[in-house]
C-alpha cells in the first residue's frame, strides 16, 4: 500500500481508538491497544478497547 493512503489509515483507525478512550477514561476497567499484525500473508492495523465497567468491547481491523 502507498504511504499516503496508509498513513490514512492509520490516522482514521487511531482517531477511533482515541475517542473511545476519551469516552471511557474516567473508568478503571479501560484497556486499550493499538497492534499492528501480519496474517497470511498481510499486514493489519488492529485497535481495540475494552471496558469492563460498561461492559464495552470494540475491535477494529484495518490492512495497512
Ligand atoms: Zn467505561
């Protein structure tokens, strides 16, 4: 992929994470990642945020 659409992206899947973390930073059961992973062969963006106390999981996969 070409570096501007996957900085892209990159930017859209972090902009995503950091808004469910402001949703959810006051909350002591906020956990959160970004993850960059290959699998068969291809390259993924993983983000993901859980919050135990809202009972909240978001996942989102992106190739990058
Ligand atoms: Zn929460």
């Amino acid at each position: 992929m070409e570096d501007e659409r996957r900085a892209a992206v990159v930017a859209d899947l972090v902009g995503s994470f950091e808004a469910y973390v402001a949703e959810h930073r006051v909350c002591d059961g906020l956990a959160g990642r970004i993850v960059e992973v290959t699998e068969n062969g291809a390259r993924w963006g993983v983000a993901w945020v859980e919050c135990s106390d809202c009972d909240v999981h978001w996942e989102r996969r992106l190739a990058v």
